[in-house]
C-alpha cells in the first residue's frame, strides 16, 4: 500500500463518517418534529430527500477528489456504516 492509496482510504473513511454524523442529526432533528402536530409525519418524510441528496452529494465529492475514487469510496461506505453503528448503539445505551 502506497501512501497515496491509505491517504484516499483515511480520506473516504473519515468523509463517510462525517457524512453519517450529519446524516443522523438530520434526522434527529426531524424526529423531534413528530410530536408537534398534524404535519409532524409529512416533515419527517419530505425531510428523507433532501437527506439523501446530501449523503449522495457528499459521496460525488469523495468520488471526485480522489485520485482512485473506487477506493474512497469502498472507505467512504465502510465509515458510514461504523459511525451510524456506533452512533446508533450509543443512543440506544443512553435511552435505556
């Protein structure tokens, strides 16, 4: 592994978990909305596509920065998935 190659997979790993960090605050934020009223379900549904453009716009940024943009983004994934694990496991704890 060149340093060029772990740089891209430190760079895709840590932008991913960047990404699932605003992801998940986004939606923390439009949860909260649920209880307060009628249109508590239509925010947090219309608040699922902007959501998702944001993650996608962020991984096309990841993919066009990158010199290898298929290793950044395999790290980019990867990194998503373990902060929205852990995030996710840690809100569990602190609920219970």
């Amino acid at each position: 592994m060149t340093l060029a190659t772990g740089g891209e997979l430190i760079f895709g790993l840590f932008a991913g978990m960047a990404l699932a960090a605003l992801h998940l605050m986004l939606l923390r934020r439009a949860a909260a909305r649920l209880g307060t009223g009628a249109d508590g379900v239509g925010a947090l549904l219309c608040g699922a596509v902007p959501r998702l453009v944001l993650v996608l716009a962020g991984f096309a940024a990841v993919a066009g920065l990158a010199p290898q943009p298929g290793l950044a983004l395999v790290a980019g994934l990867c990194g998503f998935a373990l902060a929205r694990t852990l995030i996710v496991r840690r809100a569990q704890r602190i609920g219970r």
